[in-house]
C-alpha cells in the first residue's frame, strides 16, 4: 500500500491527472482487467491525494479593539458634542438628532478623543488633524494586534504576509508600514494597504489573504481591519452627508490566518467560501461616495438609491453563494421557480391563447427564496444600521435570534466599519464576559461542526461574503509568546 500511494504522489507531481490513468485503463485493457484491484487502489490513493493537497485556511484566532472608557458617548453627549461643534444649523441638529434615535446604536459607544475629548474638557476644539488621525488608528491597531499576539503565542516576526484595510484614511507611510515599525516585522514580509474599499474591506482582505495563503504553503497572514473616525466628522449641512456623523464609531479587529497544517488541531475556523460581487454600474457606484459640497466641505454622501443597490448587491452576491451551502432541495426548488416564471413570460408573450388563460401571469409567480437557514447555522450581517439589518433579515426570512449579534454589536459597539463582522462572531462566540449578555438574547453560542456566514456591504458598491465552520473545541493556547521560527528562518537553520 505504501508503494502505491509513493506511485501516486509521484503521478502527482510529475503532473498526470487522472484522465491521464483512465487514458492507460483503456490503452491495456489485458492487464487492467488481470490487475484490476491494483489499478483500482493506485486510483483512490491519487485522488485523494489530490485533495488532501489542496490548500486550506484556518482562522487561528481574532481580537476586536475594546475603547477606553473615556472614548464613550451616549446619544445625549453625542447631540451635545455635535451642538459644540458650531458649524451646524438647528435643522441640521434636529435631523441628525431623529437619524440617531432610530439607528439602534446604544448609550456607550465610541468617539475618538479628537471628537469625544470635548465631553471632558469644556476648551478642547474638534481635532480632525492628521495628528489625531493617527493617534486613533495606532490606539486602535496597535492594541488589537497585542491582544491577538497575546492570545496565540505567535511572534510578529513570524508573519509572511500582512494587510491593513482602512477605507478614508491613507496616510503616508501607510498604516500596514506603521504596523511593520511598530512590531520590527521581517524584511520579507509581504504587506498590504486597501483604502477606499468601504465596510466591506475586511472581507476583501480575508479573500486576499486566502489567495496569498494558497500561493504560499506553510505561512501566517494577518488582517487588521479599522475605519479611523478622526478625519471623517463632515461640517457642513447637507443632509445626505449627515448620517455618517451619528452612525460611525471606533472600532478594529485583528484576525490571524494560517495554512500550516498543525493549526488544523488547534484553530478555531476553517475558511470554506470566499465570495465577492460588485455593481459597477452608475448607481451603484454613486450608492456611497466620498465628496466636497457646495461650501468645499468633506463628506461621504449617501444616494437614496442606496437602499434598492444594497438589495441587488446581496441579491447576486448569495445567489453565487447558495450552490456551495444550500442543501439540493433548496437548490431544486430556486431553478424550478425561475423555470416557472420564464415559461409563464414565454407563454403570454407568444404562447398559445389557450394556454395562457391556464397560466398565471410572470408577476403574479412569486420567486422562491431559498432558506439560508438550512445551510447555515449562524449569521454575521454587517451592523451598518437597524435599517440593514431590518432589510436583510425580511429578505431572508430570518428570524430575530438570527441577527441578534449583528444588534448588539450595532447597540454597544455602533457601525464599526469592516470590523464589524468580527464583533459580531465574537457575541456569537460568547467567550469574553463583555460579549455573554447583550441586549438582544443570543439563542446559544456556535458548537462544533456548524457554520458561521459574514456578509458586509461596502462602496463601489461591493457585496461579500465568507463561510467559516467552527472546528474542534480547542485546548487554551499559551499566553506568553512563543518564538515560532519563520519560513525563512527554518530555511537557513536548515
């Protein structure tokens, strides 16, 4: 048996396929048929080698930024800090202040102290200087990135590839450079900084790091995802550039990727889809657009049309999805939805008329939509407002204990950009006393073996997806650092 899978491996490498081998069944059929069980086995062997050599990735760990309690705001200090400012009107304070009622963000989320610092000190200014700016991203990254470091034992010299995402913000040097300083990362390491690529960034960032992780065996990536609020507070009044001031709070994640086939044991997800769509058209690129009004002043404008892009967006986006999650049933009954409603549209625009008097018209045929719930176990929906939220769980048929993370991190932790997800599978997780009881019950936190799915909306317009399962439960890491050695390193140890 050993000398048969050895013969297969060696196919493998040598680049035959198993066409390849059926070709040889049907070149010596004598010998085939005499050595059958032979042939068979040398088959299964090289199959299977071909799929244990396919890449997987692992998601060791993450961490999710907790801000000082001095960054926190309620509703009513955020009124009364925006009323500071001095540069809005009284209609603009009083629709800022009905948008930040309904948004479903709760009375301790967070400013940075360029905005918040006003709320102890009755002389401070607003801060939105470049100064300011990187203080926040370095508070927010840099203590996510000691906290991960800290719950996996790795060392930073240990990491092959790195990518920061940060949409508005993107100083020179770049934050994934900052990063590199900060944690004297090798001179080898391969890093990456996205900007403009909005809520959806994290997401994107998990998906480059899978394509890297799969390029290179045995390395670590790590995603940082932030949105750095300093620069962003908008001082003008026009009111499609308000919202961004009452729904954007601090926030960051960390999330530490892996291939290495040891963190199979011991990680707690593995990355079974990745899936990215994007509306290009007018709309949807107009849907979130970073612009000057009249008086020059900088903001993110919201079109109306957003709404109705977001729904296309997710539209496409979990109709390439479903294949992969949705058992066949489900699958069964979509195609025979669509069929249905091509023949009805072929029936009455050309079909016979006596057909079409037993045929209900195209828009009275309902399309199907599947049941994620089948497929999926837990969901993680970008926290970008109670409106979102709302929307995607009508759409899906989901149920309130569905999206109770996705409410919570939107109450306690506010529209924390692309790190959003991340808070969310932490309540989901449910393995930090500040994530156990929130303020809209948690049915039970994920087991083993069920999948988790994160959907996030970004500009562009941009909609993405990533499917984890939960793998064993694992046994606590140790929380001094070890000193994992790099690929490198063990290249020239060698």
């Amino acid at each position: 048996m050993l000398l048969l899978s050895q013969a297969a491996w060696t196919l493998q490498t040598q680049g035959v396929t198993a066409a390849d081998v059926a070709n040889t069944f049907s070149a010596a059929p004598a010998h085939v048929v005499e050595y059958w069980h032979l042939y068979s086995i040398a088959l299964v062997a090289f199959l299977l080698l071909q799929s244990w050599s396919q890449t997987a990735v692992y998601l060791v760990d993450f961490s999710v930024f907790q801000p000082p309690a001095d960054w926190a705001v309620s509703q009513e200090d955020c009124i009364d800090l925006l009323r500071k400012y001095g540069c809005y009107t009284d209609e603009s304070i009083d629709f800022m202040a009905r948008v930040l009622a309904r948004s479903g963000t709760g009375n301790a989320t967070h400013w940075p102290p360029g905005t918040s610092g006003m709320k102890h000190d009755p002389d401070a200014k607003l801060d939105v200087s470049m100064d300011g700016a990187r203080a926040e991203a370095q508070a927010v990254i840099f203590g996510t990135l000691d906290d991960l470091f800290a719950k996996t034992g790795i060392n930073p010299k240990a990491i092959d590839f790195l990518i920061v995402n940060c949409s508005l913000f993107c100083p020179t040097p770049s934050l994934a450079a900052m990063v590199e300083q900060k944690y004297g990362l090798r001179r080898d390491v391969r890093s990456f900084n996205l900007g403009g690529m909005g809520c959806s960034a994290g997401l994107i960032s998990v998906d480059l790091a899978k394509s890297l992780l799969e390029s290179r065996p045995n390395s670590l990536a790590v995603v940082v995802s932030t949105e750095t609020i300093t620069p962003m507070m908008y001082q003008g009044n026009q009111r499609s550039m308000l919202v961004q001031n009452t729904l954007f709070r601090v926030g960051g994640a960390a999330v530490l990727l892996s291939n290495k086939p040891k963190h199979a044991f011991s990680a707690k997800y593995k990355l079974l889809h990745a899936v990215r769509s994007q509306n290009a058209s007018p709309e949807g690129y107009g849907a979130v657009l970073q612009c000057q009004d009249a008086e020059g002043k900088t903001g993110v404008h919201l079109s109306k049309e957003i709404t109705q892009v977001a729904g296309r967006g997710l539209k496409d986006n979990l109709t390439m999805l479903g294949p992969y999650v949705l058992p066949v049933r489900e699958q069964v009954r979509v195609v025979s939805s669509m069929l249905w409603r091509k023949v009805a549209k072929w029936v009455h625009a050309s079909g016979p008329k006596w057909l079409a008097s037993m045929v209900p018209p195209p828009a009275d045929i309902v399309p199907y939509v599947p049941d994620f719930k089948k497929g999926i176990h837990h969901f993680c929906v970008h926290a970008g407002g109670r409106a979102v939220i709302d929307g995607v769980e009508k759409n899906l048929s989901l149920t309130e204990a569905n999206l109770a993370a996705s409410r919570n991190t939107l109450w306690h932790y506010g529209n924390t950009s692309s790190s959003s997800v991340w808070y969310e599978l932490a309540y989901i997780e449910q393995e930090e006393e500040r994530f156990l009881n929130g303020k809209h019950p948690i049915e039970r936190p994920i087991a083993q073996g069920e999948r988790v799915l994160q959907i996030a909306f970004g500009s562009g317009f941009k909609v993405n997806s990533a499917v984890w399962v939960r793998l064993a439960a694992n046994k606590p890491m140790q929380r001094t650092v070890q000193r994992e050695t790099s690929n490198a390193a063990d290249k020239k140890n060698a």
